[in-house]
C-alpha cells in the first residue's frame, strides 16, 4: 500500500496543534509502513519530518486546493491521509481519509489572526452554515477525529455518512526526566483568543499570593495589558513564546496546568502536563473530563473563585500527590504510536475497499 501523508500545514519553527499532530503521527507511521511518502509545500518543513520520499505541491491557502487531486494523481497514490478536512478531492483516483479536529468555530468565529484578511472572510463564511462542511467530508471515504466528544458532537450534527474514527492526540516523546522541586508555578499553554477565556485565570491570581500564573504563549501587547490590569497584586509571567524545553522543565515543578477554555477539540497541554505528573485545574467541559479524568479538578469556566479553590486544594501535599499519580496513569493511555496503528488500520482497510 502506498502511502501519502498531507503534511502541508507543519509549521517552520514551532508547532501548533495541527502541526504537532502531522508530525507525531508522520514519524510513527514511517516507522511502522515501508510505503510512506510525504506531501509538502515547503522544503523547510522536512526538518520536523521523517527522513522518508516526499512530494512538493502548492500550499493548501492556495487558489489550486480544490483542484489538488490533479497534483498527487501524477504522483500516484493507494491512499492519502490529511490532518484537516479541506484538501481539495476532486478528480481523485486514490483513498482519501480527512480529519476534523473540532467544531469551535461553529460558536466562535473569531478567525485565528495570523491568516490573511481573505482567508479570514472566507473562515467566517464557511463556519456559518453546516453545509461545507459536509460536502467536504462526504468526499472522503472515511474521517478522522481525536476524541469521542468531537465524534459524538459530529454524529449530533450529522455531518458526514462516512465512518468516523477517533486517532487521539499525544504528549511528544521526551526524555524520562524526574520531579523538580515542587513550585507555585500555574502553567497555561494555549493561544489568547477569545474563547480560550484567559481572564478568568488572570482574575483569580490576586487571591492566590502564593502562586504565580505562567503564560507560555506569544502575546500581543493589548491582550497582556488586559491581563494584567484582571490581576492586581497577582504575579503573572509572560514567557511570550517560551521553548519546548522551558516550557517542560516549569511543568516539571508546577503545581498545575490551568485552562478556563470554553471549548476544545482536545486539549493536547492536558496530556503533556499529565505525562510529568503535573496535576490539572481545568474548565468543566466534556472533552477535558474525557482526556483528564480524575487527574483534574473542574471549574465553571467563569468561576473565578472556584478557580482558587481548586488551586487551593493541591496546597495540601495528599491531595497533588494523589493527583500526580493520576496523571501519569492517566497520560499513560495516549502515545503516538498508538494512535497511529489505530490509523493505520483505517488506511489499510479504506485502500483495500478503494482497490475492490
């Protein structure tokens, strides 16, 4: 079977959620399939990648996307995998296999703001109806997700006919490095959008003196002095982008990973927390209590004070201990590699199904 793997949307020099997927699941692929082959638009992005062939085609925010199929046909293909469900299907003569990370953007429409003003307009358009998105992933012959609660909202909404599989995310192998002593430090990785609704823990920190809120991700200079006007007397820190190895060792030592998100497809900083023993106090919405289980503690994503007194809790040496332990069992049930033998699978029995 001969394999191609989309990874058009690897981000040079620093993963987001979907870049880390590609390349996580790239990586255990190739090691698990003799016929892999990458897709790419930028030959920077093989420095993330597995040394196997690859392919160049043009960018996936480019005008030819719907057209795409053209452009791999001439490479040939059993089947095709990509991490997002907008690579472009027509005139195909391959298996196609789509992901959907999510439906965040159904209720919140703020456009991730590094994209062209275009692109943007374009976003805002396709999330205000169900309809594209069908059409995409009816096209696919099957779809992927990274969590039941994902799966379940897209079955609710009946988006596609096709098999959907749930392939979850996973912590990044990183070396088995113990404890730091332990510190007050509230770790939040994410962006700074709307919805992630970072001032419900930039509120709470005032009444939690004896900690001190670590902001890993780059920040504009409103959205920080907005921060910081929610935390009078609070100590917050803004790492504005800190590396992957700062951002390890202050988890190493932190008290918690923190998140008041409104919605998630996943929350892949849950398990990296959990992959160090760092407990979590996270907003009460289903995916996380699907992902922490009982690592976490959950909070109303606007209750404030329910945020410090979940903070509170692990002061109690029993209780972060009993917490750590759940973490790492917890983190335990997610690896890349076994997410990709689950897609494996699928890609071998739709090729299969495609060849009849």
């Amino acid at each position: 079977m001969r394999l191609l793997l989309d990874c058009r949307y690897v981000r040079v020099g620093r993963h987001d959620g979907i870049s880390r997927y590609t390349v996580g699941l790239a990586r255990e692929l190739a090691r698990l399939h003799p016929q892999v082959e990458l897709l790419i638009c930028d030959e920077r992005q093989l420095a993330a990648l597995p040394d196997v062939p690859w392919h160049r085609l043009s960018a996936p925010t480019s005008i030819r996307e719907p057209f795409v199929a053209r452009q791999v046909r001439r490479i040939g293909a059993d089947v095709v995998f990509s991490p997002m469900q907008t690579m472009g299907s027509w005139g195909r003569d391959y298996a196609l296999v789509l992901t959907l990370h999510d439906l965040i953007y159904y209720r919140n429409r703020t456009p991730p703001p590094e994209f062209a003003l275009p692109i943007r307009v374009l976003w805002r358009l396709y999330h205000l109806a169900w309809w594209p998105q069908r059409v995409l992933l009816n096209r696919a012959d099957a779809v992927v997700t990274v969590s039941e609660t994902t799966a379940s909202l897209i079955a609710q909404h009946r988006l596609t006919r096709r098999p959907v599989t749930v392939v979850p995310n996973a912590p990044d192998p990183a070396p088995d490095l113990p404890r730091l002593p332990r510190t007050g430090a509230l770790v939040y990785m994410g962006s700074f959008m709307p919805y992630k609704n970072v001032g419900t823990l930039a509120s709470a920190m005032p009444a939690l003196p004896h900690h001190e809120l670590h902001l890993m991700s780059r920040i504009g200079p409103d959205e920080r002095a907005r921060l910081t006007a929610l935390a009078p007397g609070g100590k917050l820190v803004f790492h504005d982008g800190a590396s992957d190895e700062t951002y390890r060792d202050v988890l190493r030592g932190a008290t918690a990973l923190v998140s008041a998100s409104r919605d998630e497809g996943f929350g892949i900083p849950l398990v990296e927390a959990m992959a160090l023993g760092t407990p979590l106090v996270v907003s009460d919405i289903p995916v996380f209590r699907e992902v922490g289980g009982d690592a976490a503690a959950y909070v109303d994503p606007d209750d404030v004070h329910g945020f410090v007194e979940a903070v509170r809790e692990l002061d109690d040496p029993e209780v972060w201990q009993r917490r750590s332990d759940a973490a790492r069992a917890r983190a335990a049930r997610y690896s890349w590699e076994a997410s990709a033998r689950v897609l494996l699978a699928l890609l071998e029995r739709v090729a299969r199904e495609r060849s009849r």
